[in-house]
C-alpha cells in the first residue's frame, strides 16, 4: 500500500534497526510507470457561455439572480466588466460573485428589477485561463 505507516517498538540499542525490503518486482522500473499518467496535450475548447435566464427569455421574476456559466475556468479580474441594464441603459447595482471554480458568474441585484421590464446583461470579451477572448456577448430577458 502506498504511504503505509508501521510503528515499530526499538529497545534503544545500537544493534536493533529496522530494515525496508523490496522484492523484484516492486524494483523493477517497468511497473512504476504503469500509475503514471501523461497529460495529452491539445487545444482548449473554445469559451462558451451559458447564461440563466436564457437569451430573449420572458416572464423572469423580478428578484431572480443572474447565472453566467462558462465551460473554461476565467481569468482572474475577467468578470468585472459584466454588467446589468435596462434596455434603456440604466445601471442595475448588484453584486457580481464567481464560484471557486472560476466558471459561475452571479450577478445579485441590490434590490428587485423592474416589473415588465426588459434588462441586459452585458458581457465585454471575459478571458479565459488559456487566453482566449469571448466576443462581446449582450443577454436580453424582459422580467414578469
């Protein structure tokens, strides 16, 4: 077993020792590299983003939350560009947060969106962990 502990009871003389033995096989360099794993090397896939409500999506409670997800990790600082509007370009405040993982965008508004509203999400060219640029994306839902 890998990283198996034992503890061993020594009787503090200078003649008792503790002795590791390998058999052959666990020598043999042939077997170690059965557990290593190379990485592939290949092209990222290209950043996409899925945003909740969808694109031209009716109907949306006016206290709901904004999920942008993307299937690439961003680039830190990336998100901060992404904004909330009315379609008559008024700021809605809110809190931007991103999970973890760096692939989740929430925008909370402060306070409920406007009823029968429609509202923008803007997405100015957000960079992924590999570089690459997503096109300005704008995501338009009109609330209840």
């Amino acid at each position: 077993a890998i990283r198996t502990k034992h503890q061993f009871a020594l009787d503090g003389s200078i003649t008792a020792s503790v002795k590791r033995r390998v058999s052959r096989k666990q020598a043999d360099g042939a077997t170690w590299f059965d557990a290593v794993r190379v990485p592939v090397v290949g092209t990222p896939d290209a950043l996409t983003c899925t945003p909740v409500p969808a694109d031209a999506a009716t109907g949306i409670v006016v206290s709901s939350n904004i999920t942008l997800t993307f299937n690439n990790a961003l680039r830190s600082g990336s998100e901060n560009g992404i904004i909330l509007t009315t379609a008559a370009g008024v700021p809605v405040a809110c809190a931007r947060t991103i999970d973890a993982a760096r692939k989740v965008v929430t925008l909370n508004p402060s306070s409920n969106m406007g009823a029968s509203t429609e509202h923008l999400v803007i997405v100015p060219g957000v960079v992924d962990i590999y570089g690459q640029t997503l096109a300005d994306t704008v995501v338009n839902f009109t609330t209840a």
